[in-house]
C-alpha cells in the first residue's frame, strides 16, 4: 500500500469520524429540542386546567337544567293527558245528552 493510499484511508476515515459526529450532534439536539416542546406542550396544558375545569362545571350546570327541563315536561305531559281525560268525559256528557234528546225528540225517530 503506498503513502498515497494510506493518506486517502485516513482522512476518508477522519471525514466518516466528523460525519458521524455531525450526525449524533444532530440527533441529539433534535431529541432535547424534542423534550423542550414536550415541556411547552405539558405547561401549556397544565394554564388550560382552569379552562377545563369551568367547561366542566357548565357541562354540570346545563346537565342539572336539563333535568329540571325534562322533570317539567312530564309534569306538563300530565297535565296535558288529564285535560285530554277531562275532554272526552265532557264529549261523553254531550254525547249521552244529544241521545237523551234524541230518544225523547218525537221528530227523531
């Protein structure tokens, strides 16, 4: 092997040496850029808690009126059926009158 060659050995291997530092530099600054977001992310979700917590709490708040809602509408569906129930007893006290008259009306028959 001549001197030529053993020079151009070694400096491919010092360029492969500073690539592969290069490289590991690299990666490593990506991996800790990385972890800083990663705390960004993790501190920026910890100040929207408050946020979370009143969505929650109104989630609560219209959750209870809801209830209140639905609580109120058998109420009124109630009342609805007993005014249907007091509706037909009449129709049923007209009805009963209008044969009444009819079987006492000499012109009906």
């Amino acid at each position: 092997m001549s001197d030529q060659t053993a020079v151009w050995i070694v400096v491919a291997v010092v360029v492969l040496v500073v690539i592969a530092v290069a490289v590991a530099l690299f990666l490593r600054r990506g991996r800790e850029g990385q972890a800083r977001r990663a705390d960004e992310m993790r501190s920026e979700a910890v100040a929207q808690e408050p946020v979370v917590t009143d969505a929650q709490l109104e989630a609560r708040r219209k959750e209870a009126e809801a209830e209140i809602a639905r609580a109120e509408a058998e109420k009124a569906e109630a009342r609805a059926a007993d005014a249907h129930r007091q509706a037909a007893q009449a129709e049923a006290v007209q009805e009963d009158t209008i044969r009444s008259a009819d079987e006492i009306d000499p012109h009906v028959k």
